[in-house]
C-alpha cells in the first residue's frame, strides 16, 4: 500500500493535476466516503469506477484512466469501497455481495 501511494503520488506530480479527492456521505456509512473524481461536474457523461480486492480508487489514477476520461469531458468518479473479505464464502459471501450493492447504489444516491 505504501508503495501504491508513493506512485500515485509520482503520478500526480508528472500529471495535468485533473483529478481531486472529495468526501462523499453515504447514507449508511459511519464516515463519509473517500472518492477520486476528475473531469467536468456537470458532464453528461459519467463513469463510476470500481477498484477489486487489495486495491484502491488511486488504482485509476496510476494507471491514468481518471485523466484520460476527464480529458474527453467525462465526470469519473473512484470510491475508496469498503474492505472486501477474502474469506467470505457461501451465506456470508451472498450477504457481503448484497451490501456491496446497496452500498454502491446509496453512493449513485449521494454522488447525484
């Protein structure tokens, strides 16, 4: 993880600098949210982009997909999403997926 942020750090420097990180409130969360966002607000074009397991929404930037979409006039936004369980299986696996999915819709909710 310290090694992801000294590159998305790097990466940012060497970068047009379009991409902020805003706090968003999520009904049902304890804390506000953290997303990456780039591109024009009011953009017609949206994109929400989702990191897996064991990465982070700083993923997008490193990898410069949170430039170039803003760069084509798209709002794109990165959350930091919750901790996924590796261990999760069966019953347990079903229900962390249903959260997921209510949390990602709750997100849509608060981002407009």
């Amino acid at each position: 993880e310290a090694e992801l942020g000294r590159r998305y750090a790097a990466s940012q420097q060497a970068r047009k600098r379009l991409v902020e990180e805003e706090a968003v409130r999520v009904q049902g969360e304890r804390r506000a949210v953290r997303v990456l966002v780039a591109g024009p607000p009011a953009a017609a074009r949206r994109v929400l982009l989702l990191h897996g397991y064991g990465s982070k929404p700083e993923t997008w930037a490193i990898v410069g997909a949170l430039d170039r979409l803003a760069e084509r006039g798209v709002r794109a936004v990165a959350p930091e999403l919750p901790e996924i369980s590796e261990r999760a299986v069966g019953a347990e696996a079903a229900a962390e997926t249903s959260d997921r999915r209510t949390f990602v819709a709750r997100l849509l909710e608060a981002l407009g």
